[in-house]
C-alpha cells in the first residue's frame, strides 16, 4: 500500500486531498521554533534526588505557587512537611489542601501551623513553642517562599504593628524567624544536613542601597520590593557568617547551609498580581495576552526546580553556604554590597532595633488592652451582681407586699365577720 502512493505521487503528484508540502513545513517550523522557545524560557530540570524520608521540614508561602509545588514534592519524597500559614489549622481551605496533599502523596505527615508574617508577635509565639522543647526538636530545612507585593500604582500600606508591608513580610518577619530558630538550627547533630532555603528575584539589583532612606514622596511599590529583595540577599550571607561563627559543644564544623534561590520569571499569584496592577481591567488584558505570558514565564513546577536543586543536591553541602542559585547551579551576585560586611552589620543592627521597639510599643498595647478588658469584664460582673442585687431586692420588696397585702385582705375578711356576727345577736328586752 505504500508502495504504491510513493510511486502515484512521484510519477502523477500528490493527491488534491493533501496539504501544501511548503505549508506543512513552515506550519511543522513554527511550531518546532515554538516548542524550542518555550522550552528554553522555562528553564533548567532539576534532576538531583535524595532521601527525605523522616526530614523536618518548615515551609512559609506553602499553599501557593511556587511554595505549594516545593512543599508537593517535598511530601512527595517522604518528609515531614509543616506548612507556616496566616490562616488557623482549622480553616476550611487550610483543611481541605492538607487533606488533598496527603492523599495526593500518599504522606499523612503534613501538618499546618498558624505564623502570620505580617506580625512580629505571631512569629515570635510560634518560633519560642518550637525551640521551647528538650530535647530539641528535629528540623532539617527551613524554606522561607513566602512574599507579598504592592500592585504598581498603589499607595504605601502598613501592618497593624506600623512596619510597611513589603518590608516585613518579605524581609523582617524572616530576620526574625530564624533569628529565634537559631538555637534549634544549631542544636542539630553534626551528620545531618541542615539547609535554610531563602527565595529571592532578579529585582533586587535595581534596589536604591540600603543605607538609603527611601521618603514617603519617593516611595513606589517597585522600590519597596527590589529593596526588601536586596536585604534578605544582605541577611542571608551575613546569617551564614552567624552560623559559621557559633563553635559547637562537640568542636566539628556547623553543618547547616543557607542558599538563595532565584526561581527566575514565573507565573505565580504574586506576578499576576503585578502585571495586572490589582484591577479587574489588568486581569481582561492578562487574560486577553496569556499566551505571552505562558509563553515567556515559567510555570509554577518549572519556577520550583531550582529550589528543589538546592533542597537536594548532595554536593552543595560540602562546600561553604550563603551561596546564589539560579537554573540548578551557582551563580554570582549581580551586586557587590550583598556581600559587604558593614552594610550587613548596619542592617542587622537596624532590623533588631526596630524589632525591639515595634515589639515592646506592642507589649503595651497588648497590656493595655488586657488591662481594659479586665475592667470591662469586672464593670460587667459588677452590674450582674448588681442586677442580682436588685433583682434579689424586688423579689422581697414584692413578697413582702403580696404578703401585707394577704394580711389585709384577711384583717377586713375578719372584721367583717365579726360585725356580722355582733349585728346577729337578739337585743336585750
């Protein structure tokens, strides 16, 4: 059969029913340079593995993009995963993605615990009951993916404690949080690999320096992130630094690693957020142009492998940590002040100051309003016993009056007989 169709076309050409020969070519052209282009944009495959059965895992930002697929494959390999969300263990939604995650990966060691980054106290509440344990507990990687920014065009926001918002969710609330975790980061036996996964973006090289202060008139949702970006690159190498200093009981070298990871450009909630400025008409042109966004932007799975590179490759621990990731291997920084010592001491000196009078204006407020509370529930206990106290009061005034009342009724029921018997009796003649 296909003898013979080779021979008819060669000899009388190709049948009318068949396409264009040119037309099929540039058709199979375009769309072998489409699959090309798009293979190409959505980066490196991580193809490293390890063993993560029994591994302790605490993950922020676990519940969305790039942060759910992390935590996906990180049950997926058997570890323990703890996922550090802003809503309470008891959500609908919180309870029904655990759920789908453990079925999904066949790992019912999925756990969630309440931290809300935007607020220092709640990060301190969680990270003191986490060290607050003898022995201490087994943590064996901390991936802090959690991020938030300002759509462009927006205005400046602030926390209910009065830190911008970028800034500290971003930036502080992780200075923080591995600032407690410390102890329980160093406490770990020298055989066991300890990593601290830090996310960060290609934005903070047009960050203003740090020692910059940025003014009100000049602030812009842009400048907010690349600059909260540049401070958690700042941090982590200075972290590492802290880390290397601390000399262990057992006088073997610190075993545990920080790595930065630039996950590349990748179609996440946040990103949609910025290009579609947080308005219903950005969301109409982003979905009107998808294409060039699926086209030039990573998906989440993509935008993941990197930090799945720096979660299991077994040689990056042999080296010194505080290292940049980017498309599965070590890359430079783009800046040289990331790596500049004093500017790391200002900020770090900067960021506990500020965390030790947000947190003690935060003490007050919460005494305060203890305080207040307190009387609230004592002026309320009072006016019940008040209320009781009259109440009891006019029970007795009312019984007292029902029963005087009683004792009339029968005073005249009384007389009243007693004048109807006197009236009765037969005069004298």
């Amino acid at each position: 059969m296909p003898l013979p169709f080779i021979a008819a076309a060669f000899l009388e050409g190709l049948p009318a029913w068949v396409p264009d020969p040119w037309l099929m070519l540039k058709a199979g052209s375009s769309l072998g340079a489409l699959a090309v282009a798009k293979r190409y944009m959505s980066g490196a495959m991580c193809i490293a593995e390890r063993d993560m059965h029994g591994r302790v895992v605490l993950i922020t930002g676990g519940t969305s993009g790039i942060g759910a697929v992390t935590a996906f494959e990180l049950a997926q390999r058997g570890a323990q995963v703890v996922l550090l969300t802003h809503l309470p263990p008891s959500d609908p939604f919180l309870v029904e993605f655990v759920d789908d995650m453990r079925e999904r990966t066949g790992n019912d060691l999925v756990y969630a615990e309440q931290v809300d980054l935007s607020s220092l106290h709640s990060v301190r509440q969680f990270a003191t009951r986490w060290i607050d344990n003898a022995p201490p507990r087994r943590l064996d990687m901390v991936v802090l993916c959690a991020a938030t920014l300002t759509p462009p065009g927006s205005k400046r926001t602030e926390t209910p404690e009065g830190v911008e918002t970028t800034w500290m969710v971003n930036y502080l609330a992780n200075f923080h949080l591995l600032g407690i975790l410390s102890p329980a980061i160093r406490a770990q036996p020298f055989d066991r690999d300890v990593r601290i996964i830090l996310p960060t973006c290609s934005a903070y090289i047009s960050s203003p320096p740090l020692d910059l202060v940025i003014q009100d008139k000049d602030w812009t949702p842009g400048k907010a992130y690349a600059r909260s970006k540049l401070a958690l690159m700042v941090f982590a190498k200075a972290y590492q630094k802290h880390l290397d200093a601390y000399k262990r009981p057992d006088e073997l070298p610190m075993n545990a690693r920080v790595f930065l990871v630039d996950p590349g450009f990748t179609r996440t909630p946040g990103s949609r957020r910025w290009l579609t400025r947080g308005s219903l008409w950005g969301l109409i042109l982003y979905m009107v142009f998808y294409a060039f966004s699926w086209l030039l932007m990573k998906s989440a799975e993509m935008g993941a492998q990197s930090l799945l590179w720096a979660m299991l490759e077994e040689s990056l621990i042999r080296d010194g940590g505080g290292k940049l990731v980017k498309e599965c291997m070590v890359v430079d920084c783009a800046r040289r002040d990331v790596d500049d010592e004093a500017v790391a001491k200002k900020l770090w000196e900067a960021s506990d100051k500020l965390i030790e009078r947000v947190e003690k204006e935060e003490a007050l407020k919460r005494a305060k309003g203890k305080k207040e509370q307190e009387k609230r529930e004592e002026d309320a206990k009072n006016a019940e016993q008040v209320e009781e106290l009259e109440s009891l009061l006019n029970t007795i005034k009312n019984g007292q009056q029902a029963k005087e009342s009683q004792k009339s009724k029968s005073n005249t029921a009384g007389g009243g007989k007693k004048q109807k018997s006197s009236s009765s009796k037969p005069t004298a003649q």
